[in-house]
C-alpha cells in the first residue's frame, strides 16, 4: 500500500499467514494468523510491524495500563515493563517529529464464528522523544458492537 505522511509517500509491504486450524488461535473458534508489515521512505526501512493471534505467540497487551502513560514523564523502560517489549518501531516520517521515534504495539483477528465477521483491532503508538521519555501516546481500539 502506498500512503502519504508530511508530504512523504511511505510504501508499506505487508505478508500475512493465516491457518484453518483454530486450534492455533487465542480465541477459540478463530482462524489463527500472523503479519508483518515493512514500511518505506525513498527505499529506507522507516517503520515495521508484527501481529499475530497465535496462542503461542500473541501480541494481544493489556490496554487498561495504557492510561497509567503520562506524557512527558513516564519512560521507555516504563512502558517496556507494563506492557513487554513492542512488537513494531517507527522513525521519521512516520513519526511527527524527525529527532523522535516510535514503540508499536498490535493486536487483531477477524470473527469467523459469527455471520458479519466482526474484526477486532487493537494498535498502540507511543512516540518518545530522543530521551527516550514519552512525547505521545495513541490507542486506538476497533471492536464490534
């Protein structure tokens, strides 16, 4: 896919696997899959991200600590220790501020059990400043009514 960020065209590259077998999953009755996107600047690796809803290897995380998150005061290492390391990193441009960069943290799978096919998403950004303090934090939560 092909985006634009602060007048820059980022082009990200996503691979995915997914298995029948819900077996696999962390919610029971789901299909089990996995992704990995790479994202691009002038052919510069800028962003990447790992998801997966595989049992043994899930990136759900717990978004009740996220408001504990206090801008300007709570640290990398605070972060880290509530919610494991992340699962993707960003740098400029996908971040605002070019000196900044970005902890990623991601989770979602798709209902197969129900008829609509509900897709739950979870996507955490915590932008810190070269201090590694945190600037930022954006949680954004897609669940079906």
């Amino acid at each position: 896919s092909t985006e634009t960020k602060d007048e820059k065209e980022i082009r990200t590259l996503f691979y995915t696997h997914t298995t029948l077998y819900t077996n696999d999953a962390r919610v029971t009755g789901v299909p089990a899959a996995r992704s990995q996107a790479f994202s691009f600047y002038e052919d510069t690796l800028v962003g990447h991200q790992f998801t997966s809803n595989f049992k043994s290897e899930s990136t759900d995380f717990d978004e009740s600590v996220v408001t504990s998150f206090k801008e300007g005061e709570t640290t990398r290492a605070d972060v880290v220790a509530k919610l494991g390391p992340p699962t993707g990193n960003w740098i400029y441009p996908m971040v605002e501020w070019p000196e900044d960069k970005a902890m990623r943290y991601g989770y979602g799978f798709v209902d197969t059990r129900k008829a609509s096919m509900p897709r739950t998403v979870k996507r955490l950004t915590v932008v810190l400043r070269p201090d590694d303090v945190v600037r930022k934090v954006e949680l954004d939560i897609e669940e079906p009514n």
